[in-house]
C-alpha cells in the first residue's frame, strides 16, 4: 500500500443537482429508509411473536427480512448525511466496510432465496418426509449457510483488494464497491478478476440450483390441486422475490462493468441503486400480502393496536 500513502480518503460521486432538488432527494430517500425499516420490522416482529409461524419457511422469510434491513443500513445513513454535506467523502476502512456490508446482503439474499427454494422442495415434492428432513438443526444449519458464505466470500474479495497499490481515490459512485476500488489499481488485478469470476461461477450456480428446484416443484404441482394452491401461496412470492432482486443485481454489475459516462448521471445512479430501493421493500410487501398466515397476523395485530389506542383516548 505504499502507492498510496499520501491518500486517506476515498471521493464519492455527488448529485450534481440544485440545493431544491438536493433536498427533495433528501426527504424521498428518507422516507424510503424508514419505510424499508417499518415493513421489514413488521415482518420481522410478527414472525418472532406468533409461535404458530415458527416453521422452516417464516424463519428464512425473517432471516431475508433482517438481511434487507442489514444491507440498506450500510447504504443510507452514509447517501443522507451526504446529500446535506458539501464533501463526499469516505475514509479507507468506512469504504471498505461500506462494500463489504452492502454486497455481503447482496449474497446473502441469493443464499437465503436457495435455502428457501429448498424448502418449497421438500415441503412440496416431499410432504411426508418434511419434518424428518427439517428438523431445527438443519435449519440453524441453513441459516449460518445463509450468511457464512457470503460473508467469506466479501472477505476474501477485501483482503484482495486491499493488498493493491492505488492510483487515484475518487469512485464513480455513490457508494464503494469492491470493483470501483479495484479500478483505481496501480497494476493489472489478474488475482481480483479471477476470483471474480470464481465467484461469479459459484452464485450463478446457487442460481440454477433455485431454478432446477422450482422446475421440479411445477412439475410436482401439475398433477396435484392441494400442490397448485401450495405453490401459488408460498412459492410464487419467491419467484417474484428472485425474478426482482436479480434483475436489479444485473442493473447493478452493467453498470458497475460496463457503464458509459455517455449514460445521463440520473440513469447511472438509478440503475447503481435500484437492487438497494426495491428489493427491501418488495420483500416485506409481497410475501407480507401473499402469505395468508403472515397476512392475517400482521391485520390482527394492527387492529388490536388500533383499538387499544381507541380506548385510550375515548378514557
């Protein structure tokens, strides 16, 4: 790291916007936070209240909630105190924890949408096996597969990372991630590429995995009724989830790899942010609406709510 001695801090990308418009991003993407924070929690309370909902599926369901929660709180806080300072910037360890959180969630919901697509499997195409096969081990097993791998993952791509000497510190970006760092390397990243592309082998693999599992799953339910009813309550959500969260990855890495400067600025900024707003408050929304038993919970309690505040005041 000698190369870069005389640098502490890395540069973001600002809104190259009025002080009026500046401000209205301010309050949008505020409000955007807090609602990703109030529906995620919503889920996250109800599943870990109601023990009826302690099965397989609400508990990958509160992992992709408290995983949505985890990645948007390495985005937010940095992008709003940013868009009322005059500076962007960001120091070396702040950068490097900034990408290793955000993109540890990035995988994570990958992970976490395998192991659930796994549990649709069983649940469907193996009903009478399903409580032999998920028992609490395999699911605290599945869980920790959720997260350790993805997070080794991140860390390896840190250690890589920062081992390069640098020639520059501003990120044409609004956040830090890894490849942004990596292009401001001094020599060529054979070592990065390679363990890019790695990486890339192993989660377009947990891809196919989810995909080879739901294949089965349809053909199982085409020739049951109960199955049909069971993969349109609790499988389609996880085929919307995935179908939205990896089109916004795809977004992401385009623009990450190959973006033009020709882009317009609101268009670059779009599609580095659009996998950081949908997915978190898609999740929440659409399993939130589309699972029955989290429905109905999440009703009752805020009628049960609402009416002890009725009668609060009518004392």
């Amino acid at each position: 790291m000698d190369n870069i001695s005389h640098f502490t801090v890395f540069t973001l990308s600002q809104l190259e916007e009025s002080m009026s418009v500046k401000q209205t991003c301010l309050a949008l993407s505020l409000a955007v936070y807090l609602l990703i924070i109030i529906l995620n929690l919503i889920l996250i309370v109800t599943i870990l209240l109601e023990k009826s909902l302690h099965e397989p599926m609400y508990i990958f369901l509160c992992n992709l909630c408290i995983n949505g929660l985890f990645g948007t709180t390495g985005f937010y806080p940095k992008f709003l105190y940013d868009l009322i300072s005059d500076t962007h910037v960001i120091s070396f360890g702040g950068c490097y924890l900034q990408f290793f959180v955000i993109y540890t969630s990035v995988l994570c919901e990958f992970t976490t949408l395998s192991v659930m697509s796994y549990d649709r499997y069983v649940a469907i195409c193996r009903p009478l096996d399903y409580h032999s096969v998920m028992t609490d081990k395999i699911v605290v097993k599945l869980l920790l597969f959720s997260w350790l791998l993805p997070a080794a993952s991140l860390t390896i791509a840190l250690v890589l990372t920062n081992r390069l000497s640098l020639c520059g510190s501003h990120i044409d970006k609004l956040y830090c991630d890894n490849w942004s760092i990596v292009k401001l390397s001094c020599e060529p990243a054979v070592i990065n590429n390679i363990y890019t592309f790695i990486g890339i082998i192993v989660y377009v693999s947990v891809v196919i995995l989810i995909i080879c599992s739901y294949s089965k799953l349809i053909t199982a339910c085409m020739n049951s009724t109960e199955n049909k009813n069971k993969f349109m309550h609790t499988c389609v959500p996880h085929l919307l989830s995935l179908a939205n969260f990896t089109v916004a990855l795809v977004f992401d890495i385009i623009y990450a790899r190959y973006g033009s400067r020709d882009f317009p600025r609101s268009i670059r900024n779009f599609l580095a942010l659009e996998f950081l707003i949908i997915p978190p408050i898609f999740n929440p929304l659409i399993y939130g609406l589309k699972l029955t038993a989290v429905r109905k919970r999440v009703f009752r309690a805020v009628k049960v709510k609402g009416t002890d505040l009725f009668n609060v005041k009518m004392r």
